[in-house]
C-alpha cells in the first residue's frame, strides 16, 4: 500500500525538516481534492484531477492509491469516467493516509 522505500528517498533527498513539511503540503493538497471528488467530480475534470493524485500519491509512495488514480484517469481520458470506481479511489486514499500516518514516526525514526 506504501512504498517505505519511496518516502524514506524522499526525506533523505530533502532533509527531515523539509519533508515534513512536504507531506503537510501533500496532505492539505491531496485532502482537498479527495473533498471535490467526494462532493460529486465534475465529470469534465475527472482526467485532470486523478492525474494530479496520481502524481502526488507517486511522489509520497501511496503506491495502491496511485494505481487506481491511474486506472481512473486512463479510463476517463477514453471517455469513460462512468467506469471509474470513485468509492474504491477514495477508501483507497482513506486507507494509505491511515497506514501511512500509522507508519511514519516508527518508518522513519531512523
């Protein structure tokens, strides 16, 4: 669901100070757009907005939640955002923000 060796990349390129503000910013960002695709996506910016996760879930190593963002925006840049699973998209976030702020301190403590 975490790619651990991601996120740990991560905060040694950047410095443990700095990544913990990344994932702040990561979290307000991606937070805030899991709102909009939870109050009903415009069906019209679904490829933008699952293309934005994806990038952002690959950056922090939410590895599961960007497969189905990917998944998502494939399907909705064919035409078909009436086949992406938004239920299953967003449990998949819930779940990787929870395992990945379970896992952090304890991950990281290194």
């Amino acid at each position: 669901m975490i790619d651990w060796n991601k996120v740990a990349e991560l905060r040694d390129e950047i410095g443990a100070e700095d990544f913990r503000e990344v994932v702040e910013i990561f979290l307000e960002e991606v937070d805030e757009a899991i709102g909009i695709m939870r109050a009903g996506p415009d069906i019209s910016k679904m490829e933008c907005g699952l293309h934005f996760l994806k990038g952002s879930a690959l950056n922090l190593g939410f590895s599961d939640f960007s497969k189905l963002c990917q998944a998502g925006e494939t399907a909705a840049a064919a035409g078909k955002q009436d086949t992406v699973d938004l239920a299953e998209i967003l449990a998949s976030y819930d779940a990787s923000k929870l395992t990945f702020l379970a896992g952090l301190e304890a991950k990281m403590a290194h």
